[in-house]
C-alpha cells in the first residue's frame, strides 16, 4: 500500500495564524500537526508515502521530514497548485501509486484510540485480498455538518450524503480512506463539481455503486479530532498534553512507531533522540531507544 497526506489549502480559518505558514505545520501540543497523519499511515505499516501540499509550502515540509530514511521510510514531495479537491491526491499521485493499493490520509486528522494499529494493518491486509475500499466513520453529535456514512449488518456501505437535513446515521465520514487500484481511473474520470472541485464523495459514490465499499465504525474508545478552526486546535492539543501526561507515553512519535516496527534500530532511534534532546520529545526517544537496547 502506498500513502498519501494531502497538506494542502490555505487554512483561511485559522487566519491570521496561517497567512504565513500552512496549518499543518502548526503545533498540536508536543509535534507538527502533521506527525499525527503520518502516523497512521506507518501504524498501518505504510512506508512508501507522498506529501502533497501547495508550491510555497512543500519546501517547509520537506525541510521538516526530509527524505525519510532516518525513520526507515520514504517521502516523496508533490505540488498541488490550486485547492482544487480532494481527489485530485490520485490524479498528483497516480505515479507515486502504480500498480499498488493506497491510503489518503488528510493532513488536519488526529485519530487515536486502542488497537488502531491492529485494525489499520488488518484493513490494508484485506484490500491487498479483495477490490473495494474502506471508509472509516466516527460517531458525532451533530452529523448534519459532515458526510454520513450509512451501512448494514457487515459493514457494507450503502448510502452517504454529504450534510443530510435528515442524516440516516450519525457516523461521520472522516479524513482516512483505503482504496484497491480502481481508486486511480475513478479520481481521473471524475467531472469537477458546481465548485470546481473533485470531489472524494463522488469517488466514495462510485465504490457504492459497486457494492464494495466498507464503513469501519471507529465508535467508542477511539478519538477523531478535526483541526481546522482556532478552537479545535487547541482542544486537539489540550487533548494530547492530558493523554501523554497521564499515561506518560506519546503517541504520533514517529520515532517510536519507526523503532516498533523494526524499520530502525534501537541505536539510530536513540541518535535520532538525541538530536532533538534538549525538548522532552527528544528525551522521549532517548528513554524508548534505551529501554529497547540502545
């Protein structure tokens, strides 16, 4: 499976704060705003991964992550020059994809929650097996202001509509999206919508249509954290800083995912750490480094 963060919009909702620097380079608590997307692609054992952002971003980012292989990985860059949809990821990424499965990932999501990595390799494991894709949904108070995603029994999606008067389910469609290879000449056939977008709706509509598209509940025990306005920013850092507290771990530690799952060793880990030592992100890859043998 190949992944891709699409980093790209002007953040116009958190103006003034985005006039000079993309909202996913912001901080959420403790790390860039787009450590948590990328972390769940590698959760989901992903490590080919494109960065889509816009012609005056991309450079910040690529100064950010580099080329990837201190953590085992690769990032590749690419531009998108206008804000011109969703799916248009697949149409900039077609290359970066091939002949693969892949992962969109918006570049403002936060998920956490126990087992993810487990249910994130699972999924991708499955669509290696099977044609479809699979949509994640998260229950929420107000679904009228989301997509909504309505299915059966097994999970098969049969409906989703796009902020319902009447929503049929109050599972929101979040920013997380695995698709089989068909993704590609679905996202390149598409017809802009009446705002001149692609729209990853009408990409989803299509799986529909097909009757293999999955709705995974992420439900109780997980968070979904959207941060696009001043005051979800900074409850999505408020959110990490008491969870990392208490629990006295991180999580969208790059670093540690990295080490887990055997792309680095514990020694690089701990050189990686001790870069950053002086910030207590870097003494947390320090401890982790060492504690697994470093």
């Amino acid at each position: 499976m190949k992944g891709i963060v699409l980093a790209g919009g002007s953040g116009s909702r958190l103006h003034p704060v985005t006039r000079a620097v993309s909202k996913q380079l912001l901080p959420v608590y403790d790390k860039p705003m787009i450590y948590y997307p990328i972390s769940v692609l590698m959760l989901a054992g992903v490590r080919d991964i494109l960065v889509i952002s816009t012609p005056v971003d991309l450079p910040a980012f690529q100064r950010l992550l580099g080329d990837g292989s201190e953590l085992g990985v690769r990032f590749s860059y690419a531009e998108q020059a206008a804000p011109n949809g969703l799916a248009e990821a697949f149409v900039i990424g077609a290359e970066h994809v091939g002949d693969d499965t892949a992962a969109l990932v918006l570049g403002d999501n936060i998920f956490h929650g126990q087992h993810f990595s487990t249910l994130l390799a699972a999924e991708a494991a499955r669509l290696e097996r099977e044609k479809g894709c699979v949509l994640f949904g998260y229950p929420v108070r107000d679904p009228g202001r989301y997509g909504v995603g309505e299915a059966d029994d097994t999970g098969r999606l049969l409906s989703i509509e796009e902020k319902p008067a009447r929503p049929r389910s109050n599972r929101a469609i979040t920013g997380l999206y695995f698709y089989d290879n068909d993704v590609l000449d679905i996202a390149a056939g598409l017809t802009p919508s009446a705002r001149g977008e692609l729209e990853i709706t009408d990409v989803n509509q299509a799986y529909v249509a097909r009757g293999d598209a999955r709705l995974i509940d992420l439900g109780r025990g997980f968070a979904w954290l959207d941060t696009g306005t001043h005051e979800s920013l900074i409850e999505a850092g408020q959110y990490v800083q008491v969870l990392e507290h208490r629990q006295g771990v991180r999580f969208a530690c790059l670093e540690e995912i990295a080490l887990v799952k055997g792309w680095i060793t514990p020694a690089q880990a701990l050189a990686l750490g001790e870069r950053q030592a002086s910030s207590g992100y870097g003494d947390y890859v320090v401890d982790v480094a060492r504690r697994a043998g470093a």
